[in-house]
C-alpha cells in the first residue's frame, strides 16, 4: 500500500479560478504537494503574482490566462498545456460566476445565459477536453467544484443554484463514461466560504446572521479549509473514488440547527 497517499510529485495540475479564493489556495496545496500546476483565471497579472509566491515557496507554477466561457480559450489552454508538458494528471475546474442576486423570477436572460455559459458549458468543455488529453496520458483526476447550493438551492441564487446541480449530475456522467481511460471524476460542494466570490452574501450582515444560523459550526469556511478536500479527490487516497460529490459546508446540509 503506498505510503505517501498525498504525494503529487511529478504530476502536472491544471487549476481554473486560480488567481484568488479557492483555486489559489488549491493551487499553493497542490505545489507544495509536488504537483507542477498551470494556474488560470482571466487576468494574467494576478496570476503572475500568484505563481510568483508559489515559486519563491519552492514550488513550481505556469500561470496561463483563459475565460472559463469561451471554447476557443479553453481549446489553446488545453493545447498550451500538451505542448508544454505532454501530458495533464489533474484538472480542477474551479472558476465560476454568479452575476446575479435576487428573485428568480426577475432573473434576466443575459444573466441566465452568462451563468450557463461559464458554470456549464466551460465546465463542461474543460472536462471533455481534459479527460481526452488524460486518456492518452494513461489516465488522471477531475474535480468539478460544485456548490452546496447544487444540492439545496440558495435564497435569491436560482440560476447559479441550477448551473451548480448541472455541475453535479455531469461530473457523475463523465466518470461512468471515462472510467474505462482510467480517469476519475468527481463533484466538490464547498459551503458558504470567505472569499470575494461570495461578498454578495458575507458582508450582507442580515444574509450572513440567516445562512450562520444554518450552520452548526456557525462560521464561514476559509479557502484554505476547502483545498484539502480538492487535495484528497485527485490524490491517490482517492483512487478507488470516482462519481460522488465530497461536501465540505460545516453541517448546513444536515439541516442546522433547526
């Protein structure tokens, strides 16, 4: 039985939404793993700084800048990655929007199409793309970050609560069909976390009292709390795990505290 369950030396890990929040605190964990990791976001600036600090921690970093909702740049971040390394181990698809907060009634086509255009379509696109170029690599891990909010729709997040449940069923799709090219695929639900994402509901002091009251730990999450379970979903601790969804939201789900 391996020994080092975590250990990710070796391996190339493309990281999406990387430039802050979740992605870069799954990027830094997934370095100091050993994990060589391609970090992306839209603004390639912010990413230089953040492969920079991963760097100068001794770990190794490529900073690529790509829109999770445009196909043509998800194809040349794939094809960059190919050419560069020949091969890609783990894909976390992480970046994500929620332009809109409010009754799902007045939710606006232009904001129903945007959010299926990046939580879905990219997601799903970077998936396909991913698995096939895993497949000739002899096999690899994807995590889909989801939502709790897939599970059990957000007040005034409909259209982001759908998109986030597509997310779910998807990934469970693409691991019964990559399964046979040794490529694992599953969901990572994250709970209210800390981070600029999530302003719209944590610095909404009435918001953020209601969703506390949810939750029997009574706090947010840090990102840093949920890069360890992006961790154990593309290490080898997970090898036998494939179509689930891991939650991490301080027992929200488990219906809090009443």
């Amino acid at each position: 039985m391996p020994t080092k369950l975590f250990d990710l030396t070796g391996r190339i890990a493309l990281i999406t939404g990387a430039s802050r929040g979740i992605g870069e605190a799954t990027a830094r964990l997934l370095a100091e793993q050993g994990a060589h990791v391609v970090i992306s976001s839209r603004k390639q600036e912010d990413l230089d700084k953040v492969a920079a600090s991963i760097r100068a921690a001794g770990g190794q970093a490529t900073p690529i800048a790509a829109h999770q909702g445009e196909t043509a740049a998800l194809k040349s971040l794939v094809g960059e990655i190919a050419s560069q390394f020949g091969r890609l181990d783990i894909l976390v698809n992480n970046a994500a929007t929620n332009p809109y907060f409010g009754h799902i009634a007045d939710t606006e086509s232009s904001m129903i199409d945007k959010t299926m255009q990046v939580n879905i379509r990219g997601y799903f696109e970077l998936c396909a793309l991913g698995a096939k170029l895993m497949k000739q690599g002899g096999g690899g891990a994807i995590v889909n970050v989801a939502s709790v909010n897939g599970v059990r729709p957000g007040h005034y997040q409909g259209i982001y609560s759908a998109t986030k449940a597509a997310v779910i069923n998807f990934s469970m799709a693409f691991a019964r069909e990559c399964a046979p090219w040794k490529v694992r695929v599953n969901a990572m639900a994250p709970g209210l976390t800390d981070t600029k994402f999530a302003s719209a509901l944590h610095k909404n002091e009435e918001i953020k009292r209601t969703i506390l009251n949810q939750i029997p730990m009574g706090r947010l999450a840090q990102p840093h709390e949920i890069a360890p379970a992006i961790l154990f979903l593309v290490s080898d601790a997970a090898a036998y795990v494939t179509g689930t969804t891991l939650v991490a939201d301080g027992g929200l789900l488990c219906g809090g505290l009443g």
